[in-house]
C-alpha cells in the first residue's frame, strides 16, 4: 500500500505507481508548494524487513522525478520515521529508471518513506513517477530488478517484438525462478515491460 502526505488524484491516482504500466503516472499536489514541508511517499511493506531496493521510473516527460531522495523507516504508520543512510542520489535525472543498491536498514521495519529532497522540476515541491516499486532485499530480488531495468530500457521506450520479449522473459524466468515478480503487460504500439508485485 502506498500513500503520500499530499495526495492529488487529478494528476493520476495513486495506484498508477504499481500498475505496471509506463504511460501513467501519479504526482503529489504541485499547489502545495509552500509549507516547506517535502513531499514523500509512504509504503506499507505488509511485513517487517532488514533490507531492501527500489526500482522508480519517471513519467514519460520527466518532470518532477526525485533526483535526490532520502529513505525514512518506522515500525507504526503514525511513529516516529528516521532517515537511513542521509540523502542519496537517483539517477532520474538522465535515466528513465532507478534501481538502487541494496539498502540495509540497520534494523526490521514495516513502513517506509521515500522523501523527495530535489526533483527534476525544481520550481514545485510535488514528487511525480510513473512507477515506484519496494522489492525484498535478496540476490533473486537483485536480478530481478536488473532484468525490470533492462526491459524498461530496452523494451518500453523503443518498439520490441513478441519474440524480443519472450527471449526476455524467459531468461529471466532461467534466473530467478524463486523470485515470483513477473508479469508481462502489452503496451500500445507493440512495446512490452517487465514490473514487480509489492510485498505478500
């Protein structure tokens, strides 16, 4: 489940962030843009974990993706968060995806922050992506996110085949077997990705 300090559905629900599909998108109210307070989302994993990635794409015409973020974890949805690890870089930027190193979390947390310090557009404090995933921190995990990388890249932004994408597929399948993270979804024009569940 993932919520946000300063929801806004006429920008796209929510949703549109696990709906594995790269032409929509959700952004945090740009009209609150001078309380000083930073945009985030919130992310509800279902179960308390020690480490983790991140996989973030940006919306098709990059605005307002998180170029500098910080990670916040709790163990209740209304405590107390703390930031693991300072400020980090994504590499929105100049890349349609992110997908993070492996992120220890120096303890076992079930809710998650992810905080946007400095964003593409930097005329507004609102935070906007096309797809935003929180993945278990294990090796299959770590493969599978390369392979969902690659598949934006390769497969989303530039027309694929069906035979492209079956290749794809199943190599990823050959590597990660245990992972269970994989579903195909047809995209307009014939391009295909590859996308992540949340947790259980």
């Amino acid at each position: 489940q993932i919520t946000t300090n300063h929801p806004y559905e006429d920008e796209g629900a929510i949703s549109n962030l696990l709906d594995g599909d790269g032409t929509s998108y959700n952004v945090t109210n740009w009209t609150h843009n001078t309380d000083g307070e930073y945009h985030y989302y919130q992310v509800d994993l279902g179960k308390d974990v020690e480490s983790l990635y991140l996989y973030m794409q940006r919306r098709a015409d990059g605005k307002n993706a998180p170029t500098k973020y910080e990670l916040q974890v709790c163990t209740t949805p209304g405590g107390q968060f703390v930031t693991v690890g300072g400020e980090r870089e994504t590499t929105l930027a100049d890349s349609n995806v992110y997908a993070s190193d492996k992120i220890e979390l120096d303890g076992s947390y079930r809710y998650i922050r992810i905080v946007a310090k400095e964003r593409t557009t930097t005329n507004y404090m609102c935070m906007g992506l096309s797809e935003l995933y929180v993945l278990p921190g294990t090796t299959a995990i770590k493969d599978a996110i390369d392979y969902i990388a690659m598949a934006t890249t390769d497969l989303v932004y530039t027309k694929a085949t069906a035979k492209e994408y079956t290749r794809l597929v199943e190599k990823y399948n050959s590597q990660c077997p245990d992972a269970r993270l994989l579903s195909g979804v047809p995209l307009p024009g014939n391009k295909y990705r590859i996308y992540a569940d949340a947790f259980d």
